[in-house]
C-alpha cells in the first residue's frame, strides 16, 4: 500500500471540513489510503478538479470498507456518504421531499414510470438503448401542446456517476416543468414553444456503483479487452477531436476515451437518438458537477466556436441572473479556456452535429463538499440550474423562433 506524502495546501482546510478542528497550512500530512475508494476521495479533495491527476492511482484490489488511517479528512467524508443515502424515514428534518434527495437507480427506473403513468398525454418515455450491464437508457418528453414543427431541446444527467446532483437536476426540471406548467410563466412560455427530451442517468451502471461500492466512481462499467481497469468516460467517448487532448488511451485512466468515437453503447445510444432528431433539437444541455460554470463549445480546441460571441452573451446573462437571484458565482466560458481542454465530449460533438447553442453546466458546489454535496443543498443547485436553462432557452426562442400568438392585424 502506498503512502502518500501531501502538502496541505493542496487542500483547502478551511473550506473543505466545518466540523473539524483547526489545521496550520504549510503542514505535511502522511496519509495512507487503504481502498480504492480513499484514494478516489484524496484525489477529489486534493485537486479541486472535477477529476484528479496529482496523485498516483493505486489499482490494488479493494478491501471491504474500513476505518480511516489518517484523521481528519476521510471519517467526515464517510459521514457525508452515509448521509446522503440516507431517505425519508431517518432523515431528522422529515419533511424533505422525493426531489431533494438524491435516490437509487432503482428508484429512479419506479420515478420515471410514474411520472409517465401520472402524465399520460404530455409525457412519453423513449428507450433510446441499454448501458453496457445492459440497464435500459429511458428519455423522458415533455410535450404539452400538439404544434406541428415544434422544436426542441435535450437535457442530459449523469454523464458522470459521482455526480450525483447532476441526476437530481433532472429529477428537479421535470417536477418543474409538470408542476408550474401555466402557474410560472417561464416554463410556460418554453413548454409552450419547445419539446424537451430528458435522460436523467446516462450512465446507469456507474451510478449504481457509486450506490454500492464506490462512491467516487466517474466512468461507466464496461470491460476492457486489453486491461483489467474497467470503465470508460463517456465524456471523452464522443466523435469531437476524439482522444487527442485531455483524455487518455490508457484504460486505467480516469479520463478513459475508449477504443474507437461512441465505442460505449450509453454514447451511441445517445449520439444515435440526437442524429435521428437534429433537425428539431435546437438546444443541448449537459448536466455535471462541481465547480459551478456555465460551458460552451469549444473544449476539444482553443479555436472559437462560429457564434462563440452569442454563447458567451448567453452563460452571460445566465451567470448574472444566478447571481442576482441566489448570490451564487458561476464562472463561463469555452469549455478549453474555462475549465480545461477536453476532447471527445457530448458538448462539442453535438454542436458540430449542428446544434449550435450547446451548453454543458457544472453545478454546486466549487470544492468545498465537491461530489459529496450534501442533500440539503440540492434544492438551490437545482434551482440555479434552472435558471441559467430557462435564461438561455428564452432568448433562444426569442431569437429563433416567430412570435406564436395571434399575427398583428394590419
Ligand atoms: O467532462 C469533464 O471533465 C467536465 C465535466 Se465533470 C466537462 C468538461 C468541459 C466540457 C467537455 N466537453
Ligand atoms: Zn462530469
């Protein structure tokens, strides 16, 4: 077992843990991470990235879960975990509701059947394909009226498994758009204008893992032919600059691209469904977190993308709102220069397909709980979310679409 030395300025003490006793900076820490899962966990904390790179992977073979060597920073993180599976009956507020929980891939397969069966003439679940342990991959549509020609909008969740709020959102935007349907006037304008296809788990076998085994898990589950790591980021695994920069070819690596562009039968799925509808979907959005930014094409290069000065124009206006209604800072920006140079993603692929106002979200928070965002918080993630959405899809309607009531009378 390694032992990793870290300097604690790679951590961020201060921020990262409420409940702990104070820490001096500058001091060296002797951590030994005894499964897998602490050294996803050192690696979230310790780069603030929404993946890790600065420490050593350790592909030893997990042992069952156990106490922490090292204080401070992993009995917490166990606590958080446990919290965060917890559901209603132990949980000590009692009146949180189904949407500010975060909830099992079974739970969610019981939620979409419901929410289809209790909305029988506005939402349809599609089957677009099955993940790799063959789970079905479900999209939901909203469609409230009948218009002929509707356009329409796609939102994905849970790229990434950890990334729990991610899959919350969409849970979140659903209930939204049911609920306050011809109460808020926002989400009845869009309704009104625009279809909205929804996957809210991408990446279903990975998120199961992080229910049952490991909570830090990012990619999904496939089998390598020429490794024993298993798994594939399927944000590295789309036809943009495939493999070039920011992914590995190493299937050991985080950031995983695959064997070929949609080798992962949760991309393709994907790819396939949003080729078959690109003449209607004008709008994509993915869902990830954390480090709260609103994203745009390109990530895959540094070179910008055609109408780069509307997408700015628009994560600016969302940014601003987000701030003004919840003083929250979101960051914005081409993927490349915001965050990091990424190819192979869902973003920059489905703006090359044509749809050119793409945008990929990175919700709460910006490190302090990182992946383990405690449920408390998901109702105001969800609903900065929201709004940066609904920000954008107004102006883009305004912008696209004519006007839809009555023509002026000469
Ligand atoms: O996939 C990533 O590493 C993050 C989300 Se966790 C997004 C990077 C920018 C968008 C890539 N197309
Ligand atoms: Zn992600």
């Amino acid at each position: 077992m390694k032992t990793f030395l870290v300097f604690s300025f790679m951590f961020n003490f201060n921020t990262l843990l409420r409940t702990t006793e104070c820490i001096e900076t500058d001091q060296v820490l002797s951590i030994t991470p005894k499964t897998q899962e602490q050294v996803d966990i050192l690696k979230n904390v310790s780069t603030q990235r929404p993946y890790g790179n600065l420490l050593p992977s350790n592909s030893s073979k997990r042992r069952p879960r156990s106490t922490y060597s090292f204080l401070v920073l992993l009995p917490n993180a166990n606590e958080l975990i446990e919290m965060q599976m917890r559901n209603d009956s132990s949980d000590p507020r009692g009146s949180t509701t189904f949407y500010e929980r975060y909830h099992t891939l079974d739970d969610i397969y019981f939620w979409l059947n419901r929410t289809q069966q209790d909305n029988p003439s506005t939402v349809k679940l599609i089957l677009i394909g099955s993940s790799s342990e063959k789970q079905p991959l479900y999209v939901l549509k909203l469609s409230l009226n009948d218009r002929p020609n509707k356009k329409a909008m796609w939102i994905d969740c849970g790229i990434h498994a950890r990334e729990w709020i991610s899959t919350a959102f969409c849970l979140w935007f659903v209930r939204h758009s049911l609920l306050f349907y011809s109460q808020n006037p926002d989400i009845t304008h869009i309704l009104d204008n625009m279809d909205v296809y929804i996957l809210p788990v991408m990446n279903p076998d990975g998120y199961k893992y992080t229910w049952t085994t490991n909570r830090m898990w990012r990619k999904n589950r496939a089998v390598s032919k020429s490794s024993s790591c298993i798994g594939v980021d399927l944000n590295r695994n789309f036809d943009a600059e495939w493999c070039t920069v920011g992914a590995s070819d190493d299937p050991c690596s985080e950031i995983y691209c695959g064997t070929f562009p949609e080798s992962e039968p949760e991309s393709q799925a994907v790819a396939k469904f949003l080729r078959r509808h690109k003449d209607s979907v004008q709008l994509y959005f993915s869902v990830h977190s954390y480090s709260q930014m609103l994203l745009f094409p390109y990530s895959c290069t540094l070179d910008e993308a055609d109408n780069h000065n509307e997408l700015l124009e628009l994560a600016q206006h969302a940014a601003q709102k987000i701030r003004r209604f919840y003083r929250n800072t979101y960051k914005y920006g081409a993927g490349a220069k915001t965050i990091y140079l990424a190819s192979g993603g869902s973003d920059d692929w489905a703006y090359n397909l044509g749809i050119k106002y793409s945008f990929t979200f990175e919700l709460q928070d910006s490190g302090r709980y990182g992946f383990l965002l405690p449920p408390s918080y998901i109702p105001q993630a969800c609903n900065e979310a929201l709004t940066a959405l609904k920000t954008i899809t107004l102006k883009v309607i305004e912008k696209t679409q004519a006007p839809t009531g009555p023509p002026p009378a000469d």
